[in-house]
C-alpha cells in the first residue's frame, strides 16, 4: 500500500501517513508538529476520493502498475487554468442561444409562405 508524505502549510512539518490508515480513518489527517488539522468535511471528502482512487488502482492492477507522484501546489494552478477554461466556455454558449433563435424565425417564415401558396 501507498504512504503519503505531507507538509504543513502552517510549520511547515514533515509527516507520512499510510494510505489504508486514512481510508479505514484509524489515522487522522493532522500534522503531529503543530496539530494542524483539516475541517472533518474535508477530511471525510479527502479520504473518500483517497479510497475511491485506491479501488480504480486496484481494478486496473492485473493490466498495470502504476506509480503515482502528485504535488499539490501543481493542482493549484491546474484548478486556476480550469477556471480560466470554463468562464471561456460560459461565452460560446451564449452565442449559442442567440442562434437558435434565429433559426426559429426563419423556419416561421418558411411556414407563413407556404400558408400563402
């Protein structure tokens, strides 16, 4: 099983937990340097994702190995961009919704013709 290596952002301790103390919750996401700890909202989140990505890993493991480094400080960022990505996305549905409209009156002209006929 996986260890995690954390730092804290408040002492800036060092600290290793393993990965299955955090699912089964025998251990708590706290700093042992300066007891700093997560709200248990987010505690209990974090170990349900911590879990759920133990059991992906676990499903692909008679294909795979997988070797995992991960830092935080990149998901930052990474969430940023995202952000960025997704107002852009919100603009393009508007123009969207102004075509459809357009489409709509032509087709009630195309009808007011053939009532004509």
């Amino acid at each position: 099983m996986a260890t995690f290596e954390f730092t804290c952002q408040k002492c800036e301790g060092n600290f290793e937990i393993d990965t299955q103390d955090l699912i089964d919750g025998s251990e708590e996401l706290e700093c042992p340097h300066c007891n700093a700890r997560l709200t248990k909202s987010a505690a209990e989140d974090f170990n349900a994702a911590v879990g759920e990505f133990v059991a992906q890993l676990a499903a692909i493991s008679k294909k795979f190995t997988a070797t995992v480094e991960f830092d935080s400080e990149s998901a930052s960022e990474s969430e940023e961009d995202d952000e960025d990505d997704d107002d852009d996305d919100d603009d393009d549905d508007d123009d969207d919704d102004g075509d459809d409209d357009d489409d709509d009156d032509d087709l009630d002209e195309d009808e007011d013709s053939e009532d004509e006929r």
